[in-house]
C-alpha cells in the first residue's frame, strides 16, 4: 500500500476553526505531526485511527529540526501511512509548508495541501480589527518579524499607506518601530499586539508606534501574538467614532485629488 502526506492547516488554535477538509484528514490519518500552534488539545478524538507525534517547540525544549521533520513525513509516508502534518494557521503563511511539499516530490511521496485560516488575518479579528476597511485601508501586508527588516523593506512598508501585520514579531518589534519611524511613519500611527487569539487569554495591548515598545515591556506582551500596524486599529479601539473621523478625512483627500 502507497503512503501520503497531507499538510493541514490548523487555523489559529481553536478547534471551531479547522475546516471541514482538515477535520476528514485527521480522521483517516495514521500518523499525525503536529505543531504548538495547531488545535492539539482533542487530538486524540479528532484523529482516533492515528499515531500522535509533536514535533514542535515548548518551552524549555529544543523544536525537532526542520529538515528531521520532513525525513519523518517521508520515511512514514514510504513505510505505507497516512500521514497528516497539522500545522498552524495556513500551512504556506510563514509556516514552511512549501518546503515540506518540496521534500515529498524530492522523495516522490504524494502530498496534497489542506488550506488553513491564518492567524495574520484572524487573530486581528479576533480583536475587532478588521484588516482592511473601506476609506481607511485598502490593502495589508503581512511580514515575518523573525529577522530585522533592511532599510529598503522598512522604506517600502512605510511608504504603502495601508495595514502591516507582523508574525513573529514580539522580540524584533523595537527595530522594526524604530525602522517605520526612521521610514517616515508618523509616530501617531496606531499599534495593536494580539496575544494567544482565540485562547482563553487573548490580550490586546494598544499603543502607537512612538511608545508601543514601552507599553508592550510594561505589559510583558510575550509570543505567540500578532502585531497590527496602521489606522484600523482605532477602528477596534476608539469603535465607530474613529471610523467616521478616519472616512471623513478620507473622503476629504478624495475630493481634493478628485
Ligand atoms: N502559518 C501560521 C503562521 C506561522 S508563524 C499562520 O498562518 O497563522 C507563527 C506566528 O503566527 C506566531 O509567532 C504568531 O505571530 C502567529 N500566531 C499563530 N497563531 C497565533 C495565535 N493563536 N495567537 C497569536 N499569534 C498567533
């Protein structure tokens, strides 16, 4: 019999959010490798046919290489399983995905990918914030804040005008602030940390971009959180009177350009 690996996302924790396709994979699965960050508490119900291996990071011990991750999905999937790799949110939004995929054609292992609900988008609106907002934002960007961003990235950002989403942000913010202020972002620009979304202890810290770093300290904002930069945080903060103001002036810029 021919072994498999579906990737699955997990979503952002809750198991209310996995898909109707990720729910059918775990249950026909063999093998399970799961991350931290996916719904894992149930497992055990979810995949009742199935073997379960975390392989992600917990505090005070190391995260199973990447590179062993993938020789473990290979070698369970040539040995015949089913196998299911359940990872956080969407499995190709800074989740490595692609080079899982990568290493199953390497292997000539069949794969197939199961979408998941990223938390760059849900972990937001889970706090009220809505990404995009007609008047307000018109786009969003989502960076990895695993590694400082080089001026020229920090520029761009800056200059696109609408709603930067940061993973893996919580340790780099102090240059990436820093950065989008050197950049010309004004340092009135509203900031919001989002931690553990969709847990029981989901916390929003609120800031603006010149003091977040300092009000993030005070609160000890520790990951897993998402940060979201720009104006449609007032929208979660300060509700439908900013969302007046902000369109207001949005539409006075309109008239002026019109
Ligand atoms: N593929 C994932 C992201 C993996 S990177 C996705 O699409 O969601 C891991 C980062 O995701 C974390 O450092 C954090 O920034 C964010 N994250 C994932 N789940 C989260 C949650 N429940 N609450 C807050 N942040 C979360």
């Amino acid at each position: 019999m021919s072994g498999s690996v579906t990737l699955v996302g997990g979503g952002p924790g809750q198991e209310d959010l996995l898909t109707v396709a990720a729910v059918r994979a775990l249950l026909d699965a063999e093998v399970v490798l799961y991350d931290r960050l996916a719904p894992h508490d149930r497992l055990a119900e979810l995949a009742p046919g199935a073997v379960l291996v975390d392989v992600g990071k917990r505090p005070g011990h190391h995260a199973i290489p990447q590179a062993e991750i993938e020789a473990l999905l290979v070698e369970h999937a040539l040995a015949g399983r089913r196998v299911v790799r359940l990872k956080g949110g969407d499995p190709y939004v800074l989740g490595r995905g692609g080079e899982e995929v990568l290493a199953c054609h390497r292997a000539g292992v069949p794969v197939e990918v199961v979408p998941g609900v990223t938390s760059a988008i849900s972990v937001p609106g889970a706090a009220g914030i809505p990404l995009t907002h007609r008047g307000i934002s018109h786009l969003f960007t989502v960076v990895s804040g695993h590694a400082p961003l080089t001026p020229d990235e920090l520029g761009h950002l800056a200059g696109l005008g609408g709603t930067i989403v940061v993973l893996m942000g919580v340790n780099t913010l102090p240059s990436l602030t820093a950065g989008l202020a050197r950049a010309g972002m004004a340092e009135r620009m509203p900031v919001a940390i989002i931690e553990r979304g969709y847990s029981a202890e989901q916390r929003t810290t609120i800031g603006e971009l010149a003091d977040i770093v300092t009000t993030a300290g005070r609160a000890r904002v520790a990951s897993p959180a998402v940060v979201v930069i720009g104006e449609v945080v007032r929208l979660a903060h300060d509700g439908d009177a900013s969302a007046a103001e902000l369109m207001d002036r949005a539409a006075g810029f309109a008239a002026v350009a019109g």
